[in-house]
C-alpha cells in the first residue's frame, strides 16, 4: 500500500487540484443533528467553514483565513472568519475546494464559487445545478462529492439512492448509477483502477466502473462478522481509497480491506461511529464520536487518540500540498475548528 495520501488529480476542466471533504451523518435524524463541516482550500490562504447549528433555513458559511491565523503575530481576531455568506436556502451537507473554485451541495443542488471572487466578497455563484430526480422525496439532499479526473465529471451521492455524474465541461449531468436501495452518504474515486465507490444506508460499498456506469463489486460490510456492530446498525458513512486499500466504517467498525481480494485485513477497536478518516504516511487518522483524533497503525493498533475541543468530530483534513502551512484541521460539534500543527497536539483552534 502507498504509504502517503495519494497525489492530487491532475487539471480538471475549471476544478483543478482537487481536495475534498464531506459531513458523513449515521441516517436522517444525525444527519440534521451533526451538521457543522469544515473544508479547506490547499492554497495557503483562506480556509472555509460551514455551521448549520442555528435555527435558520439559510445556510451561513464562514472563510477563515489560515495563513494569518498562522502568522507569529496573530490574534484572536485572526482565528475569526474573514467572510460570511448563505449558500443555499437550507443546510449545506458537501463542500469541496480546488485552488480556484468552491463547491457546495445543499438540498437537491450543487453549486460552484470562484475563489477570486470570494476573497473580493463577491458572494454571486459562477452556476447551480440539480440533478434530474425521479425519487419519492422532494428534494434528496446531497451528501457527499468527488471529483473523477479521468473524465473531468463529478460525482454526486444523494438522498434518491443514487449517484449523479455530473459532465464538468459541459455542465450537464450524463448518467444516474443505480443499484443502492437506500440514502448514498459518501463517494470517492479509485482513480487508477477507474472505479467509483460509494457507501450507503444500506450498509453496502459498490465499486463502480466509471467507464460503462456498471456496479461490479458490493461488499455488505455488516455481514462479516469482525465488522459488524449491530447496537450501531449497518450504514456506511466513513469511506476512502489509496490504491489498493479501502477504509470504510460507520455502524460496522472502521475497517482496511484490500480490493483486490474483496476481504477486511485490519479491523480497527474504535468506540462509536467513524465519520471521516484518511491515510497519512504509515498511519490512519480517523474521527467521529468523541472529542479526539485517533491515530491507528495498519495492523489494527490505536497508537493514540489526540483531544479536540468539539464533543465529535465530522470532518477531517490534511493539508498535505503547502510547504508552508501544512496543519490537520477537524470539525464537528461545536462552533470551533481544531487545527494541528503537528498531529500529536492541538495548536489553536478558529471560531465562528
């Protein structure tokens, strides 16, 4: 397995260098419950954030700046947001980040920011759109994104029980892949293999070919034994790829499975749910219930578990591409975003 965080995608239409970052909710009522999410741009400068813990139907979302908060001479008012807008008429469930452009998904739409504009706050978006449903709820909500740059599209996973492919260069979308029987929360890309894989509700991880939209593999986690946590159910909200290797968790324990065997070689002896994780180097770093990062080696082991300031977390990022300002930052529960300068401690955290 690579032992680092797999290269950015190379240029994809107008979203090149692609990061992403999603809430990942334990069904409909943790969902509406664990809305606040982070997500932050690669480029050194601003660090958007997004809190839907209010009473509002508008979704306000928050741009830090990280280069000066991580200036020697920052104050308190540099932990603080620089901009503050509604994205949506109604929570935001997804946030992406390229160097030049925003993307936001809230109920049954997408839309796309330039970042440019934003640092002059002009808060218009460059284009919204919505894919064509044919779900029995009204208005699906979009919970997870991810860029494909093999054929510059974007993946959708939606509240209908489908993935949309959105068509980036001509802003049309061009397939639904069907096969989930209930709500998809996260998606991420295989990118070597050209395979897509999304987890649902439904307690499944499909692997699909981005070339024919097919589904060819489905692993029902919750039916091996050493995943399965029944108390907790069987939906799928954590989930990521590096090369060969699949992390994914939720109501089963956050397991590491190879894909070219379809089986689990680590299951890892985590407390409650996992709701984002990723690799770093010979680590695996994940969040979810509980005020803590984990720190988890391939073989199964927890090496650690760090304290953060939100009761859980959602979110997780690794700002692995700056030479300059390379930080963790996690969210979740609260109105604080934890960052880490380095991943053994908690060096200050933004608020808004």
């Amino acid at each position: 397995m690579a032992s680092s965080l797999s290269a950015a995608p190379p240029h994809v239409g107008f979203l090149p260098k692609l990061f992403s970052l999603r809430p990942l909710p334990g069904g409909w009522e943790q969902l509406r419950r664990d809305r606040p999410v982070q997500v932050r741009r690669n480029k050194r400068t601003h660090l958007p954030h997004l809190s839907s813990a209010c009473s509002s139907h508008l979704s306000p979302r928050c741009v830090f700046s990280l280069a000066a908060a991580l200036s020697p001479d920052a104050t308190a008012a540099n932990q603080k947001p620089v901009l503050t807008f509604t994205a949506h008429e109604g929570p935001v469930f997804s946030l992406l980040s390229t160097d030049s452009v925003l993307l936001s998904a809230g109920n049954g739409e997408v839309s796309a920011w330039n970042w440019t504009e934003l640092i002059k706050k002009n808060v218009k978006p460059l284009w919204t759109k919505r894919p064509n449903y044919k779900s029995s709820l009204e208005i699906p909500e979009i919970n997870s994104m991810a860029i494909n740059p093999r054929d510059d599209s974007l993946a959708i996973g939606a509240g209908d029980n489908n993935v949309h492919i959105l068509d980036l260069e001509h802003g049309a979308f061009k397939a639904t892949l069907q096969g989930h029987t209930d709500y998809v929360h996260c998606v991420c890309i295989r990118e070597r293999e050209a395979e897509l894989l999304s987890g649902s509700e439904d307690g499944a991880v499909r692997m699909w070919d981005c070339r024919t939209g097919q589904s060819v593999h489905c692993i029902e986690v919750h039916k091996y034994e050493s995943c399965a946590r029944p108390q907790h159910g069987k939906w799928i909200s954590c989930l990521t790829t590096d090369s060969d290797w699949m992390l994914c968790g939720g109501g089963p324990s956050l397991s590491l499975w190879h894909l070219r065997s379809l089986s689990p070689t680590s299951v890892f002896p985590l407390s409650g749910c996992q709701r984002r994780a990723a690799f770093h180097q010979d680590m695996i770093l994940a969040v979810g219930d509980g005020a803590f990062v984990s720190h988890c080696l391939l073989g199964g082991e927890v090496k650690g578990q760090i304290p953060c300031t939100p009761p859980s977390l959602n979110t997780l990022k690794l700002n692995t591409k700056s030479s300059e300002h390379r930080v963790l930052t996690v969210g979740g529960g609260s109105s604080k975003i934890d960052v880490f300068t380095n991943l053994s401690y908690r060096a200050f955290s933004l608020s808004f």
